[in-house]
C-alpha cells in the first residue's frame, strides 16, 4: 500500500511539474502577446505636428547603429515602454542621416546635439557615414554639441565630428585601439569525442580554424593583423582630422600613455583635456545651461530640444516617400538590403534568408520604372546556395538593362562578396572588410562521443557514398568526393570573380585563398570599383541607368525606392515576432538564472553560428571572423 501512495504521490507531483510549466509557457506568450500589441499601438499613433522654434534636434539613440531598422512589433520596445526600463534598440544608420539632413534645411531647427551616454556604437563605416552627414549640417551654419559622461571608443569617433564636445568632471575618453577575437574549440571537441570533418580551400580560409586549433594560424594571424591595423590607423587619422590634433596624439604608444598618465597622477579626465579630445568639461548642470543658453528653454526649464525619434516620426517615411507618387515615379533606383548571415530559405530569425531577397529583386525586375538597382551588402556570408541565387537573380537585372550597382557596408565577405562581384559596380568604404574568396564545409560525426555512453551505431548501406547519420565515420569515397566538390566550388567562386571583375582566374587566386582585405586594399586589387558610401552608390546607379535611356529619356531626378519583405503581414509578423522573442526571453532567463557571466553570450553566439548553417548542398562561404571587431 505504501509504494502504491508513493507512486501516486510522485505521479501528482509530476502532474504538478508539467501544469506549472504549461501556465508558465502560456503566461510568457500572453505577456509577449500583449507587449507587442502595446508596441503596435505605438507604431500606428498619429503623426506628430511639430511647428514654431523647436530648439536642437537630439540626437539621442539607446542603442546600436545597423543598416535595417529595428522590427517596428518588437517586445522589447514595449516592455521598455511599460517598465521605463533602458533597452538597448537598433537604428537605421539611414534614417540618422535622414533626420540630420532634413534638420539641416529645417528652419525650426536651430543646432545638433549628440547625446552619446546610452550609443552602444556602430561599425566605422556606419559611424562615418553619420559623420559625414553631421559636416554636411555644419555648412548651415548651425552648431554641433556632443556630450557624454564617458566616452567609449565609437562613442568618442562620432563626437569628435562635433564643434564642440563636453566631457563630465570625472569622465573619461576611452580610446584603446582595436582586437578581433575568436574562440577555438579544439580541445573541446576532443574531449567530447566528436570528430569534425572540415574540407575546405584557401590557405587563409580562417572561419573553420576554431574547430581546428586552438588558437589562431599563422596565416590568420597576419592577415587578421594586416587589415586590424589598417582599420585602427585610419580610426586614428579620423580623429586627428576632426579635432585638429596629431595622429600620434590620438593613442601613444603604451609606455608613452602610461608616462603621461603617471605625470598627471592618474588623472584621465586631465588627459582628455591635455590631448584635446574635449572642448570643455563641465557638470551636467553647467551643460544644461550652456544648452540653454545656444537654444532656449523649453516649459520645463530645460534647454529647448525635439529628440530624434519625435523628429523622425514627424518626417515623411524614408521607405514610403511623401505620397503615393513616390511609388508612381517613372525612374526609380530600388534599394535592396542583405545585412546578416546569408541562410538558405525564407529571412528568419537565424539570418536574410536566399529566397527571400531573390522575392525583392524579382520585383524590382518586373517594375518597369525601376531603372537600375543598389543593393546593400552588409554581410559575412553563409550558405553558397544562398548566395548563388541571390547572385543569379541579380545578373537576370542586368540582363534585363537595369544595371546593379553594389554599396558595400561594414563587411561584403565570402558570400557577401560573391553576390556582388558581377554586379556592374561596387562601392566600398575604405574601413569595408571584403574578399574572404573562399569556401568550406564541415561534418561533424558523434561515433566516439556516443561509445562513453555506451551507445554503437551499425547499419546497412548500399554505397560507400550515402551521406552519414551523424554517429557513424565517414568513408574514404565520401571524403574525397566532398572535398572535390569543395575544390569545384573554389574554381567556380575564382571564374564567378574573374568575369565579373575582368581579371584572370589566376590574378584572384593571387588575392583569394580566403583572405580578407580592407576595402582600400581591395580597391587596389580591383576587387571593387570605388571608395566611397552609400550616397555614391546612389549617384553611381543613376549614372549608368542615364546610360540605358533613350537621349529624349534621360533624367537628373530619379525616386530612391527601399525596396523591403512585408509579405508576413501584420498576424504573421506578430507571431514570427512572439515567438523570436519567446526564445530570447528563455535563453536570457537561463543565463541569468544561473549566474553565468556575459561572456557565455560570446560563447553561445559563436556556437550558434554553426546552427544557421542549413546549405542544402553543405557549402559554405562565410567569414567567421569579419564580425567581431572591438
């Protein structure tokens, strides 16, 4: 009788277990259900009316600089909303210099204040690009201040555009240099017994070496070196153009800083001062009264500013235009962004996905008014498969007459730099990371790792060539062929870059084998065909579209048309929405729960990396470490 009660008590308590986690399951999605709903209220409330003196324009973003905006139904924004809790959101680098330029024509608008306290930054090339916009507002005469308590390295480059930078009395300016850093797993992999089968091409094809090594190649190691340090001189050159200060001022040698540290007792706020990174230092009273004093008050007795996403939401749209003849417009240029991992399939939460984009391009080839194409690249690559259509769909435009023209951001790597290389032109910053000219694939098998616990697979096959469970060896036969087939997609990859670039198949190999280049290194190789940024892009495409009319057609005014996937629409997005961020809630609570520190966020990124991987054919061009530059 006892047992059957104990069976019995443990059954309700069992019962007890999966209630409390299905009510807590379906409470989180109620509670994401409703956040999102209270964002999309956000989303559709009404234009605001901004009229007479509105001050400064604030320039106060909490959070990063990306080329795509944040999703408008993201949890998150409604849950900072709710708690008045900071949440780091993401930023259209375009719609920043949307606002700056308009702010700068805008009558109501008297000066530009940068609040850079909660800029978790941006990639130089998108920073540059805001500063470039900013010394465009300058020439109407109108004043730039920037102010932080502390300035982070990004932070402090987007300030020094400014006429003025104030600095907190106990602030400090951290400039430090660059590091790009990846985790290796070899000996991990080892002692859990799994075997991965890499095949790969390119001597400096760097993005399997964390399942390889435990540390970095040599050859990684230089090139990674080559480029890192390029990227840091020009930081440094930027700075020292803005501020007015030598280059060598910008970040001394350590022995150097520590030397003049010392002489100031320690004191790096004196520093700042001393290098001239900052204007003035003052408290955060004083800057309001500085504030006050360049623009007003408003009736709450602080100085007199509209903030960004005020002004941004009172302008017309960027991606709709100011009516429907926008959408009308006989010449357009379509915009098309691919910023993310490169994923076959629909764009999801892992990555843009290959047919989603190959969708955007087809409409822009069926738009009779669409006479020419900018497509963004902001990517490291990912699936061959991926990249491959999106490329073909691509060279169907061109076929057609509308020329392609690539605008390069951050990085256009591996498959990045596949889908550009036929295009007609291609525009990179100087700070872009491109090439990585290179493919691979990787098959993990678990045989040992199963064995520990006692577990064999055995089978039977009907060829040598059948691909593998997982927990059972490669054959030889298998082995070979896939790594033939890699070599074939190398030789396919060089002959795509050798038409689309008009150089010998030899000439990219003598820049290929996985290497990265900065962009004005490959600007030199003529891996591209400009340096510059989005804008000239833009100008670049009209050009050549110009060159396709009829003389009696040609034109100065042509529509710039975002061309974007709303094909979810408004259920869809929400539940892709939920669950996305179901998903983050859990993994988030976690690592919490458990006290991990944030550098298992690293861990947990660069592990699942390998889970975006979904090739059908299992090849891979991608640039692992492209994307972590600090």
């Amino acid at each position: 009788m006892q047992m059957i009660v104990k069976f019995l008590k443990c059954c309700w308590k069992g019962l007890n277990f999966i209630r409390d986690v299905v009510m807590n399951i379906v409470f989180l999605f109620f509670v994401l259900l409703l956040a999102a709903i209270v964002s999309l209220t956000t989303m559709v409330k009404e234009k605001p009316n901004l009229t007479g003196d509105q001050g400064a324009l604030l320039v106060n973003l909490n959070g990063y600089l990306a080329d795509e905006r944040e999703d408008g139904l993201n949890w998150r924004n409604a849950l900072k909303k709710l708690n008045d809790e900071q949440v780091a959101s993401q930023y259209s680098t375009f719609d920043v210099v949307y606002a700056i330029e308009n702010a700068a024509n805008d009558e109501r608008i008297k000066g530009l204040v940068l609040d850079l306290n909660y800029l978790d930054g941006g990639d130089l090339p998108a920073l540059d690009y805001v500063g470039k916009a900013i010394r465009d507002f300058q020439k109407s005469g109108k004043k730039v201040i920037a102010y932080a308590d502390n300035y982070s390295q990004s932070q402090y480059f987007l300030a020094s555009y400014a006429d003025e930078i104030y600095l907190n009395p106990i602030g400090e300016v951290g400039i430090e240099g660059l590091s790009a850093q990846n985790l290796y797993f070899k000996s991990m992999l080892e002692k859990l017994e799994i075997t991965p089968h890499v095949f790969r091409v390119g001597t400096y094809k760097s993005a399997v070496e964390p399942l390889l090594r435990d540390d970095m190649s040599p050859e990684a190691k230089a090139n990674t070196e080559q480029w890192l340090g390029t990227m840091w001189s020009n930081y440094q050159e930027r700075i020292a153009e803005n501020r007015n200060i030598a280059k060598n001022s910008v970040l001394p040698e350590a022995g150097v800083y520590v030397d003049e540290l010392k002489a100031l007792n320690g004191d790096i706020t004196a520093y700042a001062q001393k290098h001239k990174f900052v204007t003035q230092v003052a408290s955060r009273l004083k800057l309001s009264q500085n504030l006050t004093a360049l623009f007003g008050e408003n009736e709450q007795n602080e100085p007199k500013m509209v903030d960004f996403d005020t002004y941004l939401a009172a302008l017309p749209d960027r991606l709709k235009g100011d009516s429907s003849d926008f959408v009308q417009a006989k010449n357009k240029i379509a915009v098309i962004n691919i910023e993310g991992t490169i994923v076959d399939g629909e764009t999801n939460e892992q990555g843009v996905g290959g047919d989603s984009i190959a969708q955007l391009l087809r409409e822009a080839y069926k738009d009779k008014n669409v006479k020419a194409v900018v497509l963004r690249v902001n990517s490291p690559g990912g699936s061959a498969f991926a990249s491959e259509v999106i490329r073909q769909e691509a060279e169907n435009l061109q076929t057609a007459g509308k020329p392609v023209v690539v605008s390069m951001g951050a990085m256009a790597a591996s498959g990045g730099y596949w889908i550009s290389s036929t295009a007609d032109y291609i525009v990179a910053d100087k700070n872009t990371l491109t090439g990585s000219i290179g493919i691979f694939a990787v098959l993990p098998t678990l045989e040992n790792t199963i064995k520990k616990a006692g577990i064999s697979a055995d089978g039977v096959t009907t060829s040598a060539l059948v691909s593998p469970s997982g927990f059972s060896p490669l054959t030889a036969e298998l082995k070979d062929s896939l790594q033939l087939q890699i070599e074939h997609g190398y030789e396919r990859f060089l002959s795509v870059v050798s038409k689309g670039r008009s150089l010998t198949k030899q000439q990219v190999d003598n820049v290929a084998q996985g290497r990265v280049w900065l962009g004005e290194d490959a600007y030199k190789m003529k891996l591209v065909d400009e340096l510059g940024d989005f804008d000239t892009a833009v100008r670049k495409a009209q050009e050549l579209a110009n060159g396709k009319l009829a003389e009696s057609e040609k034109t100065d005014t042509f529509s710039v048309e975002w061309i974007t996937d709303e094909n979810t629409g408004l259920l869809g997005g929400l539940m892709k929405n939920i669950t996305q961020s179901s998903q983050n809630v859990i993994q988030n609570a976690v690592l919490k729960t458990m006290g991990l520190p944030k550098e298992v966020k690293q861990l947990q990124k660069q592990l699942g990396i390998l889970t975006q991987f979904n090739d059908p054919k299992g090849q891979y061009l991608y640039c692992l470490n492209c994307s972590e530059v600090k």
